[in-house]
C-alpha cells in the first residue's frame, strides 16, 4: 500500500522553501512533495520535485493520484504588490486554485489543507492597532479582497462538506533563504541584503509605517502546531490573526546600524505605500495562543543578528 504523502505547491518561493525543509524532518523526503512551476533543471532540491501549475486541474488530480497525497499546503498565490498590478490574473490565481483543493477534499481525494490568508483582510477602516480577530474589514488591494473572499470559501467548505482547512493571517515574514518577491512588506528583507552589500538602501515606504511581522521560523513553527492540532480541539473555521512583531522602517534601520554602522537608509515611497497605510501596525494574536499554542520567539534584534550573520555568509561577505 502506498503511504499518504504531503504536496506544497508554490514550494520554491519564500515559506514553501522553508516549510519544505522542515517537513522533509518530520515525515522523511519521499513522504513531501515539493511543486512549483519552475523548470525541474533550474531546480536544486533533494526530494521529489513535481512541475505543476496550479491552474491546470488535471495535472494536480495527475500528482495527487500518483503520490497519493492526502495534505496540501497550497502556497502558491500572487502578493500584494504584484497583484495590483496584475489585478485579473491575480484574482483568478488566488482564488481558482484555493476552490480547486477545497473541491478535492470535498470529493475526498485529499483530507487536509492548509491555506495561508494575510493581513492584506483588513482595510483602512479596520482599526490599525492590536487589530482583532474580527473587526471591520473593508480590504482596498486585490490581494486582500481574494484572501478575504478565500476565508469565506474555507468557511463554507467547512460547514457544509466537512473540510478540513486550517489557515493564519500571515503579517510579513521575514527570512534569509529564499527572498520574497511581490509583497508590500518586502523591505523588510531586501533590506538585509542592501545593507550587507551596498551599506545603503532606498526604502519604498515611509520611515514611520508601522506594520505586523514575523520572523520565519516562527511562522513555520505557527503552520506546524496549528496543522497538529487535533480538529476536535478547533472550533469553526478562523484564519488566525498571527501578530509577532511590529516595527517601522526608521526602527529596521536603527538595529541594522548597531551591526553596520556605516547604514544608510533613504526613503522613496511608490504604490505600495497606499497598500501599506491600509493595514495594521499590530495584530492581536491571543486566539491562536489560547487555541493552539503560537509562540513567537523571535525580536527585532535576534531576528537582525540572524539574518545579518547568515546573509553575510549567503552573500560571501
Ligand atoms: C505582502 O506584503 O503582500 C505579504 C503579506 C503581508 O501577505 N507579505
């Protein structure tokens, strides 16, 4: 009998890359497979590599059935700031494929998925600070309005077919591994690279936008407890609100100076700035601490010392 086996589609990017890893740990290399759209040559992995495109439902049903995989962890999805500008394609991207994996546990081909949602949910009328679980939310971007309209589908599919979705607002991540393409609180990485070999970097939103973040291991580690936790033990569907961290680039620069102190930053805002004034500074997290147990370890400073050490060593410098 084949055993059950785990698929990540969008794997190659910032959290599948890590997510990836981390599985491969836990549950043995030829029990994960790992998925992207990328050409298997360009791709330099120790697993098993499937090239899928996550609009053509055919060939996922084609690498379900022949890994018999019964998790998903559906990453693939277009951020904020690509969205924008690509607001047809992004919408069809988030949500055409999320409605694919919620049909494919509704028919029983797979048992579990987890889908991450964002903070991109809320909008400029939610309130910004310690922002809870359930304000209003009025998303201004295409990014947030697929992520919200994802939530309702994951709710639905769970009260009316029994699916078993598990989700987390993810605030901006942070890591050193794989950098983050297309988000808002992409600063927040290039940053570190810039610093490390430029000792200079130009900001595309202001010093004082506050927003949420999150270091990496902490969001592999939230994705890992949460996907643990018995089903019984959660109530209905909720994408929880995941908090951390919350500071603006002015704050960044000043812990990047303790380490380089010859960093300068410059600040040149463009769109995303609007993407930026429409979300929280901080997030409330007390759900997924009460429900599940999330623990962020991570602050501004160990997370500065992390990526500047590995970066330098990444970078060869
Ligand atoms: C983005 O900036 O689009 C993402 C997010 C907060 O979901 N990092």
């Amino acid at each position: 009998m084949k055993t059950d086996t785990i698929l990540i589609t969008g794997a190659l990017g910032q959290i599948g890359s890590e997510l990836a890893e981390k599985l491969k740990t836990i549950y043995g290399k030829n029990n994960v497979i790992i998925s992207d759209i990328r050409d298997p040559k360009d791709v330099n992995y120790d697993g098993i590599y499937e090239v899928i495109d996550v609009l053509d439902v055919e060939r996922i049903k084609e690498v379900i059935h022949k890994h018999n995989v019964k998790t998903v962890y559906h990453l693939a999805a277009l951020l904020s700031g690509t969205a924008e500008k690509n607001p047809m394609f992004g919408w069809k991207l988030n949500m055409d494929t999320l409605l694919t994996f919620l049909e494919l546990a509704k028919d029983k081909i797979i048992d579990k998925i987890f889908w991450p949602s964002s903070i991109g949910v809320f909008g400029p009328d939610t309130p910004k600070d310690n922002t809870p679980q359930n304000p209003i939310q009025t998303p201004s971007t295409v990014y947030g309005i697929s992520k919200l309209s994802g939530e309702y589908w994951c709710k639905w599919y769970q009260q009316n077919h029994n699916v078993d979705v598990r989700s987390v607002r993810f605030p901006g991540l942070i890591s050193w591994k794989t950098p983050a393409g297309g988000g808002t609180t992409d600063y927040a990485v290039d940053i570190y690279y810039k610093a490390i070999e430029n000792k200079k970097y130009t900001c595309f939103l202001e010093e004082n936008t506050y927003l949420p973040m999150l270091y990496m291991d902490d969001a592999i580690d939230a994705i890992l407890k949460l996907m643990a936790t018995d089903n019984n033990e959660l109530n209905e569907f909720k994408s929880y609100n995941l908090g951390g961290l919350s500071f603006s680039p002015k704050e960044l620069s000043i812990e990047i100076k303790k380490h380089i102190p010859e960093f300068e930053i410059s600040y040149e805002t463009d769109f995303r700035q609007a993407i930026a004034d429409s979300w929280p500074s901080s997030i409330d997290d007390t759900e997924a601490k009460t429900d599940w147990g999330f623990e962020p370890k991570n602050s501004i400073e160990k997370m500065t010392e992390i990526m500047l050490t590995n970066l330098k060593i990444k970078l060869n410098k």
